[in-house]
C-alpha cells in the first residue's frame, strides 16, 4: 500500500510539474506549493530530472521547427547556401540568448537553492510580478517576425529567461513578456521563447543525471523519477497546445488572473 502511494505522489508531481512547466505560471513556484502542502522532501534534482519530460514535449511540438532549422542551418554553415542563411542567423540568436541563464545559473546556483529551500513565500511575490508583466502585454501584437529578431532582441529575452531562475517567475512567461515588449508577433515570440528552452533543459538534465549518480538515495528512487517523467511528457505535450491555442486567441488575461490567485494563496498556505 506504501509503495502504491509512493507511485502515485511521483506521478502526481511528475504530471503537475510537466502541466505547469509550459505554461506561464512557473513550475518551480507550483511544484514547491504542492511539495510544501504534501509535506514530500526531494532533492532539487528532482525538477531538473522531470524538465527532460517538458524538453520531449517541446521537441515533439516543435519538430518541424527544428528539422528545418539544422537541415538548413547546416546548409547554409556547409554549403554556404544563401537561401538558407536566415535559418541559420536564428540559430545563432538562439545560442546568444541561452548564454545569461547559464552563466548566471551557474553563478548564483547556490543562493538560487537557499531561496528554493528556505524561503517559499517569495513565490507569492513573484507570482503575483508574473501575473503583472502579463497583464501588461495581453493585448499587444507585434510586427516582428522571425526574420525580424535582432542580436539584442535575443540578449534582452536571454536576460529574462535568466530572471526566471528564481522561484515563481515563470520562465515561458518572462521570455515571452520580454519578447511580447520588443514587439515580437505572438507566434515568433512563442517559437523562440520554447526553443531557446532546448539548449537549457538540455545542461539541467546532464546536472540532473551528475547529481543522481552521485547519490545513493535518489538511485534508490530512480523508478519512481521515471514514472514521474513519463507524466511529465503527456502533461507538458498537453499543455503546450493549450498554450499556444490561448496565444493565439489572445487570452493571456486568464493566466495573470490565474497567478494573482494563487500567489496570495500562497501567502495564506505558506
């Protein structure tokens, strides 16, 4: 019966994680609610882990994005193409915007971890901040398409994608803000805000694997953090598309009203 319930809290995180992780709500703030609530003790690993579940998620959503983009990237780096140089200009923007996030991830990592373990009621703040800076850009359209986006685009949407380290800020939902704010179209700042989302789930997970290698306990649990996963994939899979349905319809309203909600529960509960 213990083990069942085990399977059962693994998959319930696994699931809330990977639904949260897409969306802009941030996951790190609702998984450390529901961790909190449900009185459950894990390593930080454990995130890192169930983000390779949102990273399948994306690439299978994105897959079309992202064959055209090596193949003709590769093109035009190889062949010197012409055609093909745009594909690979948005690769290099790519690269330029993960790099704040992973060096200041690597940086502060350790203050970063003092906040997700000691102080949860700053996820109220920062969710109630989130649900602001969507509220500010819920009506915006932008006219700036792919091959609009320009090398200082991408460091200012690569600092907010570090911004969203801390607890509660919503990595999808600053990117986007960010992007939303230099007059981004809703579907340019979706595709660049989830495919810059590769290369950083991609260094989490190999820091996630290094950790549970390294430590007996979490090896012990290594069933239960697949099953976790495999939630994970559905979920963000599932979310994605309703993301992308809500960008579209310009509904963007519901999700700020949504972190205003739970941020001052959180404030409650915590």
């Amino acid at each position: 019966m213990n083990e069942l319930i085990e399977i059962l809290k693994f998959l319930f995180l696994g699931i809330f994680q990977g639904f949260t992780e897409p969306l802009p709500i941030s996951s790190s703030g609702h998984l450390l609610m529901a961790r909190s609530l449900m009185e459950i003790k894990l390593p930080l690993t454990f995130e890192g882990f169930i983000n390779f579940g949102s990273l399948i998620a994306v690439i299978a959503v994105y897959r079309k994005d992202l064959y055209n983009l090596a193949l003709n990237g590769s093109q035009f780096l190889f062949q010197r193409k012409k055609e093909h140089q745009h594909e690979f200009q948005y690769l290099l923007l790519l690269f330029i915007a993960t790099i704040p996030a992973g060096v200041l991830g690597l940086l502060f990592e350790d203050f970063i971890s003092s906040l997700l373990e000691e102080r949860l009621s700053i996820v109220g703040i920062t969710l109630i901040l989130t649900g602001l800076a969507l509220w500010i850009i819920r009506n915006l359209q932008g006219f700036k398409d792919d091959r609009d986006i320009t090398y200082k685009d991408a460091v200012i949407v690569g600092f907010a994608q570090a911004v969203a380290l801390f607890p509660g800020i919503s990595r999808s939902g600053a990117t986007i803000v960010a992007a939303m704010l230099l007059n981004m179209k809703r579907s340019s700042a979706l595709r660049f805000s989830f495919l810059m989302y590769i290369p950083v789930s991609i260094g989490t997970m190999i820091f996630a694997v290094e950790d549970i290698i390294g430590d007996e306990a979490v090896r012990g649990q290594l069933t239960l953090y697949i099953i976790a996963l495999v939630g994970a994939i559905f979920a963000s899979y599932f979310a994605l598309l309703l993301f992308i349905n809500v960008m579209k319809s310009g509904n963007l309203k519901y999700f700020a009203f949504y972190c205003w909600i739970v941020g001052l529960l959180a404030f409650i509960l915590l």
